[in-house]
C-alpha cells in the first residue's frame, strides 16, 4: 500500500546507478559535466550537457542513450554556430523546448561585447545543425530563459531572470514575444521567499501541460548555508490561459542535495535540472546537474508532482507541538 504522507515528503526518486554521467565518461579535456536539457526523440535520449573543459571554458556537448540510463558521450563536443553578433566565449544551461517538429533551445552566453550573461537561442531539427535566433540587446544582464512549448494567446511565452549583480536576490518572471527574438511585457512572477528558495529562483525544466495548469519545475537559492549557496528544486502550477498567474507554489522542494556527488564538486550544495521527459505512463524523468560536476537522475509520477505544489508543511508548529 502506498505510503501517500512519504509520496508527498519524498515525490522523487534517484537513481541507483547516480551519478549517470561523469567525466570520466568523456575525452580528458572534460573535467565537469552538468545542467543538461534533455529530450526524447522516438526511443533515442539525447542529453545535451555543459561540458567544462580545462580552459575553463563550458561548451555543449551531446549524449545518447537507449534506455534513458545508459548514456554514451558523442566524439566531438557539438558544433555550435557563432554569434557573429556577439561572439560568444562561453554558454552553459541549455533548455530544449519542442515546438513542432523543431527543437528550440535557450541558453545562458558571456560575451566579451557585454558584461553579464545574456540569453542565447538557437534551433534545429536533428540535434546536428543549428540556426541562430538572434536575441534583441539587453542593457540587463538575464538568464535562465525557459520557452513554453506552445503560444499563449497567439504569443511565445518564456520564464527568465533578470538581474543584477550575481549574488543580489533576483525574481523570477515570465515574458513575451511575437517573433522569438524581441521580448516584452516581462512581469515579475514570484519572488524569493522564507526557507529553501529565499534567495534566488529561476525557471528549469520548460513547463508541463496538464488539466490542473502548467506544471513548472523551478530552482530556488538559499543563502542560510555559513559558507556557501544550496541549490534546490521545486514546483508550482499556473493558469494555463494566463502563465502570469500562480494557481499554487508547493512549499515543500522536489530534489536537494543528499550525497556526496551533489554536496562535492565544482560548486557544491547543488541540484539543478534544465529539462524534464515524461513518459506514456507518466512517469517524469528529471536530468539534472549535482554539484556542477556530474549528472544525476531522478524519476517521479506527473501526480505526484501536482500534488507536491499543493504541498503545506508547517514545520516549527509540528516539532514544537510533539515536543511540547
């Protein structure tokens, strides 16, 4: 019989066989590898994960697999087109939204011709040949852009975070687009709050369309760590007509660093996905970057991920009342 208060407590299940991908499993140049987007195409798994080489540069590099588990580096890392804009000196976090038969995929780009990242785009159909989406200029530096994957009243629709300096608090919010490139109408979607997710949040996976609204998983930052940042993941669904609109945000988080291969690396205290796959049975595979050095996976039911965002945990009073 299920254990509904655990399924609520611990929606998500990791992997045995974590961490999933590790450098090892890539050319000596790679020295990490973390934050993948991932999609399913046919019965093929591709993770396309930042790939931090000795330079100290991050790059993409892709990963194939059969079963969702087992997954193989490619030779080469991919052949990414040249901002010839604004070259670009490193990329990292890509998130892979299917739109149609085409991949779009946001990313996080450093140029030399601005200070600050930006959020870079691109598109393609088979995972080989990319075509740049130019991005209109940000005087604001912006990242963790995450694109629905259909129009919401006739108009593109991505989550994103503006901010300031890196380590300031930052909201999350969502904005607008008619054509992919130009961006506006940015409303601020939710701000950091007590506990886990009080310092910074930012869009992860692109969202998940379901009766209840859209299913969002989100990273949150908590600064209460003496010496250094955790990284968490959590949910909320929204309005399906209006994604500016929060129909509820789960208090309890998803995923959060447990073991040594996300408490160690080369950032510590982190879980940090950029995509999710569901599957015909609903299971939700959810890839994500521990410690920014490897990749683990976790799985988990989409009802159970509902559930999650209606999470309500009063924890002082729970403690204080058994110890009263």
């Amino acid at each position: 019989m299920k254990n509904t208060t655990l399924a609520r407590i611990y929606p998500a299940l990791k992997h045995p066989a974590n961490p999933i991908l590790k450098p090892a499993d890539f050319p000596s140049a790679v020295h990490y590898v973390f934050n993948p987007g991932a999609v399913k195409i046919g019965n093929e798994y591709l993770m396309m994960v930042d790939a931090a080489l000795n330079t100290t540069s991050i790059i993409f590099w892709l990963a194939r697999s059969g079963d969702g588990v087992n997954f193989v580096p490619d030779p080469e890392p991919l052949d990414w087109p040249a901002n010839q804009e604004y070259p670009e000196f490193c990329i990292y976090d890509p998130r892979i939204t299917r739109f149609g038969d085409e991949y779009l995929i946001m990313y996080a780009s450093h140029s030399h011709a601005y200070s600050g990242p930006r959020v870079g785009m691109v598109k393609t159909r088979d995972f080989r040949k990319f075509t740049r989406i130019p991005q209109a200029s940000s005087a604001q530096p912006n990242r963790n852009a995450v694109l629905f994957p259909e129009k919401i009243g006739d108009r593109y629709v991505r989550f994103d975070r503006p901010m300031n300096q890196e380590c300031d608090k930052a909201d999350m919010c969502v904005s607008f687009s008619d054509d992919l490139s130009n961006w506006d109408d940015t409303t601020v979607l939710m701000s950091p709050k007590h506990g886990w997710d009080c310092h910074k949040i930012g869009g992860a996976a692109p969202p998940i369309k379901t009766p209840r609204g859209w299913l969002a998983i989100y990273h949150g930052v908590d600064d209460s760590s003496c010496n250094n940042y955790i990284y968490r993941l959590g949910v909320m669904l929204l309005d399906l007509e209006d994604p500016t609109r929060i129909i509820s945000r789960g208090e309890m988080p998803l995923l959060w660093p447990e073991h040594d291969y996300e408490f160690i690396g080369r950032t510590p205290n982190v879980v940090f996905c950029c995509n999710a796959i569901v599957e015909p049975d609903r299971t939700v595979k959810i890839y994500y970057g521990a410690a920014d050095t490897c990749v683990g996976l976790a799985t988990a039911r989409l009802d159970d991920l509902i559930e999650l965002c209606y999470s309500k945990v009063d924890y002082a009073d729970k403690f204080f009342k058994r110890n009263v």
